[in-house]
C-alpha cells in the first residue's frame, strides 16, 4: 500500500496525472488517511472507514437491498476522485490557516462518499441503469444517508448537517441560495460542492467520460443534448458557468488546493484546475474537427470502443 510519499516532489506529467488515478479503493483510503494525519494526527477513523466500506459495498452490489451501481459516468471512480479531491481541498483550507476540526473533517468525508448514492437501484427497481434518477439523485442521496445513520450507525446527530452538505451539490439550486445552519457548515458546503465540479473536471479521461455522460442524459431525458458531439461542444459553455459558480457562490475556495501542493509536494501549483485547463484545451481541438473524427481523438482507457458496444439506434 501506497503511503502519501508518493506525492511528494512529483516532476514528471505522467506523475502528475496519477494525482488524479482513483481507481484502487484500498490507495485511496491510504491517501485519504495521510491527508486527514497532517490535519489531525489523533483522528479516530472508525466512523468513517466503516462508511467506507459501506459505499464500496454498496457500488458493488454488495450493500443489502440494492444492486449493484451500473452508472457508467457517476461511477465508484467518479465518487473516489470526489472524494480524495474534497480532502485535499479541506487539507489545503486548513493549511492556509483555518484550522478545521475533527467533526468537521468527518463531515467532508462522509457527504463526498455519499453524494451520488442516489443512483443505486434497489432490488426491484432495476430497469435501466440508475441514470433514469438524475434529478432525483440527490435527493434520494439525501434520503439513503439518512436511513444509514439512522437505522445502522445510529448517528442521527450527523444526518442533519450531512443533508445540507449532499444537497448543496445539487445542479439545478442556486448555490447562494442554499439554506446552511451556519457559517461553518457553509463553508463546509463551499468545499464539497468544489470537489463535486473540480475533482470530475480534473480527471485525465474526464472527456471520455463526457460519452457516458451522454448516455446517462439521454437515458434520463435531460438536457436536450442531440448526440455526444453535441454536449462536448456544451461543455466549454459549462466550464464558463462552473468558474462563474467557483469564482462566485463557492468563494474561490477551490484556490486553497494550491496550499495542499505546497505543503504535500513543495510546489505551489493548483494541478487540479491545471489539469482541467488541459482537459478543456484538447475539448477545444476536439469540436473543431468534425463529428466524425470524434471516437479517433477521445481514445484513453479504451472507453470510446466501449460506448460504440453499448450505443442503441435512436
């Protein structure tokens, strides 16, 4: 297992991009643990490393009374990127002078493990993917933590401020016009709505995985998207909206990442939104060829032959 040694003094871009590889669960948590150790070299992960464990269950069908999640976008990948990328922000916030607490690390963990549960199927319902809950997911997100800790961890103090911090990531809400309990849970909100838009946007096949986010919308009949060139060409729209969001309700809070570097790596380098900046320059090159050549320029990880297997007819 991989401690955090391995981020430091990166030089390399391949190095760089394996920031961003948050495929192996058990490197993740070990990640995830040196991180919250520098923060907090006391903390107590019982809590949390169950919840863990409970998430990898639930996405592998494992979990009592659901299936197995067969999103091909909002993924146990998607949620593990969430997730480490809410850590390092949170570390990078604490690094920069204020001081996050143990209750309030907790909640950072727990609400970016949990964001995308609503798209797991219960046993019964398992037509389509999971995809069909877009506009619910969050919601039914909500809804799944709740039932967790108040039926099986017996943490019903924690399911209030975790319902904010979920439903802040909602798409469709106005950030601004959230109702946070207080100062701190927004803040909180500010830092796991971040992770949800910059830890997805950094990933190196976040354009690839753009063609399953089509799927899934078409699925959903949401957003009106013509086919997949149609919503790579979209997406540079988004970006404009997402740094206005950043910038705006969310605080610029996405600039304390660069403090998490200096101190892990001794670089004040923002490589997460570096990384999205090369993400959106290739995106760039990509809609001026024609819809054609799509498939030829998105080849990584051997998704586009993937997406050609599971397209139907229209």
């Amino acid at each position: 297992m991989h401690g955090f040694s391995r981020l430091e003094k990166y030089q390399t871009p391949d190095e760089i991009s394996y920031l961003f590889n948050n495929e192996d669960p058990e490197n993740v948590w070990a990640e995830a643990t040196d991180i919250v150790r520098r923060m907090s070299p006391g903390y107590d992960f019982i809590l949390v490393q169950s919840v863990y464990e409970d998430v990898l269950r639930l996405f592998h069908g494992e979990y009592p009374g659901y299936c197995t999640v067969k999103t091909p976008y909002h993924d146990l990948s998607h949620t593990l990127e969430v997730f480490l990328c809410g850590l390092r922000l949170m570390h990078g916030v604490h690094v920069s002078g204020d001081h996050m607490a143990d209750d309030e690390i907790t909640l950072v963990m727990l609400a970016t493990l949990m964001h995308d549960v609503g798209y797991a199927q219960r046993r019964g319902e398992e037509s389509g993917t999971g995809a069909q809950y877009t506009q619910t997911h969050v919601q039914r997100s909500v809804e799944f933590m709740q039932r967790h800790f108040f039926e099986i961890k017996n943490f019903p103090k924690l399911a209030d401020s975790l319902r904010d911090l979920i439903s802040g990531t909602e798409d469709t809400q106005v950030f601004s016009r959230h109702d946070f309990s207080d100062d701190r849970i927004h803040m909180l909100g500010q830092i796991v709505t971040t992770a949800d838009l910059v830890g997805q946007m950094a990933d190196r096949i976040y354009l690839e995985k753009l063609l399953f986010l089509y799927l899934e919308f078409r699925e959903a009949r949401f957003g009106n998207y013509r086919s997949m060139y149609d919503l790579l060409c979209k997406t540079n729209q988004f970006y404009k909206i997402v740094r206005v969001k950043l910038d705006g309700p969310l605080g610029g809070i996405y600039k304390k990442l660069a403090f998490h570097f200096k101190d892990t790596m001794g670089v004040g380098n923002n490589y997460y939104l570096e990384a999205i900046e090369k993400n959106m320059a290739y995106l760039a090159k990509i809609i001026a060829h024609d819809e054609a050549e799509l498939f030829t320029m998105l080849r990584r990880n051997g998704i586009a032959k993937k997406i050609q297997t599971l397209i139907a007819p229209v």
